[in-house]
C-alpha cells in the first residue's frame, strides 16, 4: 500500500540522546538478529565519532532467551514465565550489543522504584553519567525479572522517555517498524498522510495514534506519543523514524530526519531551570555558603563544594530541593538538587571533597549541588551559562 512519503527535516541540535530499540527491530528466527541493529549501531558510532553520547533502551531479551529454549515449552504462570526469560536473555542481549561495537557496552537495569525514590534515582543517574564519562555504551532495560505489572515502568517507549529525562538529554530517538506518525492507520487507508512535526501531542494527536482501549493505531503509535509527551515535559524533542531502513538511520546519523519530530514546548535547559525555579523546597531547608562560594556560583556558574559551606539549616534528605544562601544573609541565591542530607553537610562543611568519604564513611560525589542540578535566583555580574 503505497502512501505520501515523508520529506526530510533536521534534526534539532542535541549532544546527548537516547535511542530506543523495540523488540520487532530484533526479533529474528529463534532469538535475536542483527539485520536492523547494524545500521542503528551505525548512526550510534556516528554520533560517538561526533563527540555526542548516546544511551541505548533496548528491548529483546524475553525473546533471548525464548531462543535459548527452542522446542521447550516452560510451564508456570505467565508473569513467573516471562520473568524467566528475560533472565535467560539479558546476557544473550547484551552479548548482541556487545558484537556491534569495539568500546565497552554497560548493562543498567532499572525498576520501579529506581525513578521514584530519590536516592535511588540520583544513583541511576550519577551511574549513567559515569559511563558515559569513560566512554562505555550503556544499555538499559527494565528489570523484568523482578518486576511485576503492578510496579512496572511501563513499555519501553516509557522507559525511554525516563531516561531521557534521568540523564538530561537532549533527543529522544524511537526506531520503529513504520515510517511516523499518520493521520490514519497506514495499514488500512491508502490517503494516510504523515506529519512531518507535531507541537503539541494532545487529544486529538492520540485519537489518530489510537486512543484508550483502540485496537488499531496507527502501527501501534500509542505509546510512543505518550513517551514523547513525557519527554516534551522535560524539554526534550522526540523523533520517531523506520528503524527498519538503513539510509534513514544513516541520514539520522547526518542530523537529518525521515520521520516524525514531536516538538517540545520548550527547552530541556528551560524546563529544568522552570522546575528548578518554581517547584516547593523543604520548608525551611537550605544550604548556607560563604562569600567566595556563593560569587563562584553566581560568577562562575560552579558547582557548590563542602569547602565553601558553612552549615545546613533545617532538615533534608538526598535529592531534596532547596535554596542555597548566603551565611550572611537570609536571601537564597540559587536553589538545588542535595546530593547530601542536612546532617551529612553539617559533618563535612568546610572540608574538602577528598575529606567526604574519610569524614562520612562513604560518598556521593565532591560536589554538594552539581550545577547542572542548580539553577541562579541572583544575577551574575556577567553571562554564564545557568542551568
């Protein structure tokens, strides 16, 4: 069934993104194939050969290991069955991803709870960044194993789209077996027309995509606007190609897109600094800094370290937001993302990064507040680049 094709747009300008691989891009006969994960390994080395860093979600290891069974049928319930498999895939799988690339390849695993509590989620993150730091290839995938659908993240579109938003990227890239997103279902009306870019993926670009309860959809498109609105709450465009064509993962690798772009409503850098800004802190809570630091901060746009604090006020824990101020001064000059609690800060204010593990027993990092994760309340004397 031939329909209008799409017509090649660029790509917006990105230095960290996501790809996501659906399970239909690997499944082969019995277990996994590369047909279609050579040419999306392709445009990964391009963006690395590009100096850009590219996190892989990747379904296919319940269908690992169902190929490690051929001819044996596993008895149980489905839930302890499918729990099965991905245990028995999730080395085939990463051995699979291992074989398309010479750097080394990270598996990272996540539940439910990884994104939802906050210790655990600033570990999921500081471990991404981490790998990406010494150049491995993480590939994430949900923990089915231990998951059960109650506490489940969801899809892998949905996953993805967390991902995107745990490690600040930039992209969020969705290979699938279609072309975009339509007007209609491609597979049963031949004037389908696609949309080349999409604003705003409210009501009635899920209607087309196949609403709550639908058994069409268009290629099962569902998820992915749903992933790409999560994703545009977080500043984050998402791109929706043919994971299936190589010279489309070729030109993506170009920064030009055969596709659907779903646009976000503003900037990743924006929306962070907006949450940043606006969203409540702990009543009382903050992190007081003397003179030099709170200038490296506004100036300098730094990260606040314990050399430059000199005591917390009021309680938090890890991952709390709060106001950074001035010891001086009850006037909070920025806000941001603890990686220590109030009791852990009062311990090694003024020390120096070395000293946290000696003086704590263990340690999250030598920064107290990344500034990535701090946003200016203050205006710095001359442009720095906020967050």
């Amino acid at each position: 069934m031939m329909h209008a094709p799409f017509e090649e747009q660029a790509l917006p300008p990105w230095r960290r993104a996501v790809l996501k691989v659906g399970s239909s891009l690997l499944a082969g006969d019995g277990g996994l194939s590369p047909r279609n994960a050579v040419h999306l390994s392709a445009f990964v080395h391009a963006a690395h050969r590009q100096g850009r860093e590219v996190v892989i979600v990747s379904s296919g290891a319940v269908a690992a290991g169902r190929g490690l069974l051929r001819g044996s049928a596993m008895s149980g319930a489905a839930m302890a069955e499918r729990q099965a498999l991905a245990a028995l895939g999730q080395a085939r799988l990463m051995t699979f991803w291992q074989g398309l690339f010479a750097q080394p390849v990270a598996q990272v695993l996540l539940t439910h709870d990884d994104v939802r509590n906050r210790r655990r989620y600033l570990n999921a993150r500081a471990t991404l960044r981490e790998l990406l730091r010494c150049g491995a290839l993480p590939v994430v995938n949900e923990n089915d194993t231990v998951s059960v659908d109650e506490l489940k993240l969801g899809d892998n579109d949905t996953l993805a789209a967390t991902v995107a938003a745990l490690i600040d990227a930039d992209l969020l890239c969705i290979a699938t077996d279609i072309d975009g997103l339509y007007d209609r279902d491609p597979r049963t009306h031949a004037d389908a027309r696609p949309l080349h870019t999409v604003a705003d993926p409210g009501e009635e670009i899920m209607t087309m995509a196949g609403g709550a309860g639908s058994t069409v959809g268009t290629g099962g498109m569902r998820t992915k606007v749903l992933a790409a609105q999560r994703a545009g709450a977080a500043g984050i465009d998402t791109v929706v190609f043919n994971g299936t064509r190589a010279a489309v993962a070729q030109m993506l690798g170009e920064d030009r897109l055969i596709g659907t772009r779903f646009v976000a409503a503003r900037s990743r850098i924006a929306a962070r600094k907006h949450w940043l800004r606006h969203a409540p802190v702990e009543t009382g809570a903050a992190i007081l800094a003397d003179a030099g630091a709170v200038a490296a901060l506004i100036d300098k746009g730094a990260s606040l370290l314990p050399i430059g604090v000199v005591d917390a006020r009021g309680e938090f824990r890890r991952g709390d937001l709060v106001e950074i101020a001035c010891a001086d001064s009850t006037t909070p000059v920025a806000r941001g993302v603890t990686q220590y609690s109030a009791s852990d800060i009062r311990r090694i204010a003024g020390r120096r990064s070395q000293q946290i593990a000696d003086t704590l027993g263990y340690s999250y990092g030598d920064v107290l507040v990344h500034r990535d994760d701090l946003s200016l309340l203050a205006e710095p004397s001359h442009e720095v680049n906020d967050v």
